[in-house]
C-alpha cells in the first residue's frame, strides 16, 4: 500500500469519528452548540497541548499568522456559520446546503498544483450528496422560502469555510498536524465569547452527559480534525472529500442504533447512493489506477 493510500486511510478515520457526533451530541442533552463546542474544542485543544508540552514538541505551535488565521477561520468559521443557519432556517434544509463541502472539496481540488480532478471523482459526490439528500430530507420534499434564505447563506458559507480550509490546508503541507492543537485552543475561546453573547448557558445533566460531552471532545471534536488535516496533506483529496458522504449516513444508523430515530426507506436509499458514489470516487486507490508518481504530494492522477 503507498504512502498516499495510508495517508487517504487516517484521514478517512475522521469520517467514521464524525458519525459519532450525532449520537453523542443526543447523549449530552440540550447543551448550547457554541457553549459544546467551547467545551469540547477546549477539551481537545488542551490535551494535545499539553501532550506536545510532555514530548517538548511545543514549538510547533509557534506559526505564522496566516496559518492561524486559515487554521482558526477553518475550524470556528465552519461552526460559526453552521450554528447561525441552523437559527436562521430550517434544519433539514440547512443541514442538506452544507453537506454540499465533500462535493466543494472534491471540485476545489481541481485547483491544487499536479492535481487533476476527473469525471469519476465528480460523479461519485455527486452521487453522494444525492444519498445525503435522501437521509437529511427523509425522502421528503424541500420547501424554500424567502424568508429563510440568511440561513441558507450562511449555510453555503460553512460549506464553503469547511472546503476551502480542507483545499487550502492542502497547501500548507509544511505546517506540522500538531499545529491543530492551537486553531482548537483558539476555537474554544471564540467560541465561548459567542456563547456568553448569544446563548443562555444549560450545562450537562448528570454524568453520563458529561460522558457524552468528553467523547465528543475526544474523537468527533478532537482527534478527527488532527487525522483530517494530515489526510488532506498527503492523502488522496478528492477520494477524501467523496466518502465523506458516508459521514452522515453512518451517524444516522447510529442514532437509530441507540433507539433516536428508525430505519426507513429514505435512510436504505441514501446507503445505497453514498456507498455506490463513494466506490466511484474511489476506483482509482481500491483498484490502483493512479501511476507510481501518483504516491506523495501534488500526485498527478493517470487517465482512466
């Protein structure tokens, strides 16, 4: 196996951590989303931190500001505006507008140097996204309304933070993963300045909810951005941002697994169409298409 496959294959663990998030958020209770993701950025953030202090590694946090500042914008950016059109709009309707950034990952990535973005990539997130339309809607039509479309921006605008960081980090493959350790630390403290001015404060009932609250910090909110960035780096982009669909399909089963919703027709349609677009997506790593020089950074893809 190339470097360049494991290298997919840590990245596409945050996927599977990211189904999590459903289920655990549902075990932690009715916490505030921005007070959550001050608690759990914070959580993550100081464990990595203190983790690099112990391994005298903590000079890698020292960046430049433009590293911080793509690496914060990415991670409170995309929350940020997550948060705001989940209050400006529907959830379901806002929900399915930002699972648009596997699609925007796998298009943007057409940009990269020495990358080349081809039809089977696009085909299998758009595949995709047609299955994550099905499991967010429930099959059910949409109903769009003017009055709704601020959410529905700044539901397009998460989507498009989360891609463009995921293309840009890309980019960056000199700055070390560890350095994901401060843009966390920095997300906490953002996020709980929007929390004292825009949300009324309801912490975890009881310990299992704190339990919940830890995971969350632990893997979905925490370890999943670490192996994300360094999957982005020097893994295979467009196969990342395709099966990423399997994200809110996997966290969908889960929650029916723990008894919060039931398996319907919707949620079988939607399995079939983000696993077929996700095989799609990914022919070239499962069947080796991609040419010796397509291991490492800046890969160009072989012809079909």
């Amino acid at each position: 196996m190339t470097s360049r496959n494991v290298a997919t294959l840590v990245g596409l663990s945050a996927v599977a951590m990211w189904a999590t998030l459903g289920v655990l958020a549902a075990a932690a209770g009715p916490v505030p989303p921005f007070l959550t993701t001050a608690l759990t950025f914070g959580l993550s953030g100081t464990l990595a931190t203190l983790w690099l202090a112990a391994t005298g590694r903590l000079g890698l946090l020292l960046q430049p500001a433009k590293v911080w500042l793509i690496g914060t914008g990415g991670l409170f950016g995309f929350h940020f505006f997550y948060f705001t059109s989940l209050q400006l709009a529907p959830k379901v309707e806002a929900n399915l507008v930002n699972y648009c950034w596997p699609l925007l990952i796998v298009l943007f990535s057409g940009l990269l140097p020495g990358e080349r973005l081809r039809l089977h990539h696009v085909i299998g997130a758009a595949i995709g996204l047609c299955g994550a339309a099905a499991i967010v809607t429930g099959g059910r039509g949409l109903v769009i309304e003017a009055a709704h479309i601020p959410g529905y921006a700044a539901a397009v605008v998460s989507a498009l933070t989360w891609s463009s960081y995921s293309v840009v980090s890309r980019r960056l493959g000199a700055v070390p993963t560890e350095a994901v350790a401060g843009f966390c630390l920095a997300t906490a403290v953002l996020s709980g300045l929007c929390h004292v001015a825009l949300e009324q404060t309801v912490w975890p009932a009881g310990p299992g909810a704190w339990a919940a609250l830890v995971g969350l910090g632990l893997f979905p909110v925490g370890l999943a951005f670490f192996v994300w960035d360094y999957g982005v780096k020097r893994g295979d982009i467009q196969v990342l941002g395709a099966v990423a669909y399997l994200s809110p399909l996997t966290s969908t089963l889960l929650l029916v697994a723990a008894g919060f919703g039931s398996f319907t027709p919707a949620i079988a349609v939607g399995a079939v169409a983000i696993t077929a677009g996700a095989l799609i997506a990914s022919k070239d790593m499962l069947f080796g298409r991609r040419s010796a020089a397509g291991d490492g950074h800046g890969a160009t893809a072989t012809d079909a």
